[in-house]
C-alpha cells in the first residue's frame, strides 16, 4: 500500500506581503512540500494579493489526521479553532510585543498583544510540541512550564532564493556613492526608530556626509512619526534621512542591503529580527542593542551598544569605520554567520524536527 503523504495545515493570524512571519511561512511550506507533505495554509486576515497562495482560518477542516501548525505572536479568532482541534498541534512561538509600547500610538494593537499575553499560560497546554527562534522565545516558553524536550529551536531564515545575485541597477548606481546606515521594518516603537536617530545623531558630527535610510511602513502609529520628524527637524538631519516606505521588490531590497554600511538595530523589543539575518546574508556588519536575542542573531558580525548611551555607541561605530581591517573581518563573519539562516539550513532543521516527531509516535 502507497503511504499517504503527510498532511500539514499551517495557521497565522494574518498574510500580508513583506511580513517577515508570513515570509518564514512561505518558505517553510515550499520547503515541506519538496520533501513530500500536503501543506495547506489559513489566516483570519490574507491580504488580496496573497489570496492564491492562502485560505480564510474559517476554511480549515478538523480531521485529527493531520498536523496544525499555529504561529502565535499576537492574539486572533483562529485561537478558538486551535483549542479545539484534534490535530497533532505545533506551535511556532514568535513571541508577543510587550503591549506598553502601542499604549498611546494603536490601541487595537495594545488590546491584541495583552490579550495575547494574558492567554498564553493557558493556550501553551493545548500543543504538542514548540518551535522557537531564539533563546529568549525558548525561555519564555519554559518559564511557563513548557518541558525542555517539547521545545525546538529552529532559526528563522533567509529566502535567498529571492536574493539571486541580481539587484536594481539604477538604485544600485545611486546607493553606491553613499555611505550609510539601513533600518528595514515598520517604523513603531517597538524599533526604537529614536534611539537609533539619537546614535546617527552623534555620527553626523563628525561623518557629516553619512545617511541613514529607514525602509519600512509609517503608517501604523502617527503620534510616533511626528516624535520622529520633531527629532530630525530639531538635530537638522533633514537631508542626511531618507524614508523610503515599504519595499517588497527583491531587486531593491538586495540593493539596498548590498551597498549599506552598517545595519542598525536599536529596538526595545525583538524576538529574532529576520532584516538583522537577511543583512548578514550580503556580508553587512551590523551595530545592535544590547537586549535578548539580538546578539545572538548578529552574532560575531555585530557591534553590541548601549542605546541610552549613544554618544559612546557612536564612538564605538566609527572606531570601526576607522580600521578597515576590522571592518573587513566582521563583514567577513556576517557571511559565515549567515550560513545558519539559509534555506538549506531551515531544510535540514524541519527534517531533524519532523523526524523527532515521528520517532515520538
């Protein structure tokens, strides 16, 4: 008899282009299928242009024949279906934002992230088994009682299939005759966009022709971006940052992250950061706060700062900017270092941990 091929339902709250979550999504349910499984994928929210590729939460059929794959980082209606179903259940924890940095800026997702928070002690005891991306998220879940032994560390990756080597020429030319810093991702609080300006800030004084350019959607807190534009206007970096909005071109972001100096990462909270991993990829070192888990991600490619202390993490910067050799071996590290976040890696991860659920059986 021809054995079936495994069947996997894979559920997030919400699919829209450029999302790191959704990107991971997508990568892991191509991967799984070249190596055999049915994979189906739901959410409450897929955005029209993602329709093709993703069915409505409400879609999802209860067989107990299969494995549900939930992501939770935020809380959603799809919660209820995951209670109740009977299915092998995997949860792909990514951590919740702490709520207090959307309090005064989007209510709605203060009242999200809470309510996510306030479930999770009790939501934990309906899995099976836990994938994380980090050393904080695996202490999270432990914290909570979850058994060392349930819990898989699987790092997030980098779809370099769509980084081929080729990049937008013409943004390209342009961005090769800058010097400056990158920041990928929405521009909220939780990215400490601020302290990230109050660090280019003590640059500009002594790298005047340096820029920052921030890539990532303003849209989602106003009170923040007018904090934002007070800053510049008061520091008069004006003309040395550029926000581009959302860029999902490929070509453009391989263009981007190619020509960038250092990439900057000063957020109040992560729990992975898939642009820090996609920097390392084109060799870019990177400068990061120091708060769980970005080192670990960055890894030996990094410069570990003091956010509040950003005249010390400029210096520290340009000390590097100063020694070529230096500059050379933390770009050389990136690359080494981003070897764990490839495709190919993130293939064998789901092969050993499919393999561990099999053997449990």
């Amino acid at each position: 008899m021809t054995q079936r091929p495994l069947k996997i339902n894979i559920m997030t709250a919400a699919l829209s282009p450029g999302d790191a979550i959704g990107n991971y999504i997508f990568s892991k349910a191509r991967l799984l299928r070249e190596l055999g499984a049915r994979v189906d994928i739901y959410a409450d929210y897929v955005d029209p242009r993602l329709a093709h590729a993703a069915h409505h939460s409400s879609l999802y059929q209860n067989t107990g024949q299969a494995i549900l794959w939930f992501h939770y980082s935020i809380y959603a209606d799809n919660v209820e279906i995951a209670m109740t179903s009977n299915d092998y259940k995997i949860m792909d924890y990514h951590g919740i934002c702490p709520p207090h940095l959307f309090k005064g800026q989007n209510e709605h997702m203060r009242f999200l992230c809470q309510s996510g928070l306030d479930l999770l002690p009790e939501f934990v005891s309906y899995f099976d088994r836990f994938v994380v991306h980090s050393e904080y998220t695996a202490d999270r879940l432990r914290a909570l009682g979850c058994a060392e032994e349930r819990v898989h560390k699987i790092p997030l990756a980098v779809d370099t299939s769509l980084f081929d080597g080729s990049e937008d020429p013409g943004l390209a030319a342009l961005l090769s005759k800058l010097d400056y810093f990158l920041f990928v991702g929405r521009v909220v609080p939780q990215k400490d966009i601020l302290a990230s300006l109050a660090i280019f800030a003590e640059l500009h004084q002594k790298r005047p022709e340096m820029v920052y350019v921030v890539v990532g959607s303003r849209e989602h807190t106003p009170r923040y971006q007018q904090q934002i534009d007070r800053f510049i206007a008061q520091k008069k970096l004006g003309s040395r940052v550029l926000f581009t909005g959302q860029v999902n071109d490929p070509a453009l972001l391989a263009a981007l992250f190619n020509h960038a100096t250092f990439y900057l990462a000063t957020s109040e909270w992560e729990s992975f950061c898939v642009p820090l991993a996609e920097s390392l990829f084109f060799g870019v070192p990177t400068v990061v706060q120091d708060v769980p888990p970005l080192p670990e991600v960055a890894g030996p490619a990094a410069i570990v700062v003091d956010k509040a202390r950003s005249a010390e993490a400029a210096q520290a910067i340009l000390a590097v900017l100063d020694d070529d050799a230096q500059y050379q071996a933390l770009s050389e590290e990136a690359r080494r270092w981003s070897c764990r976040y490839t495709d190919q890696a993130l293939k064998q991860n789901l092969i050993h941990f499919l393999k561990e659920i099999a053997g449990q059986g």
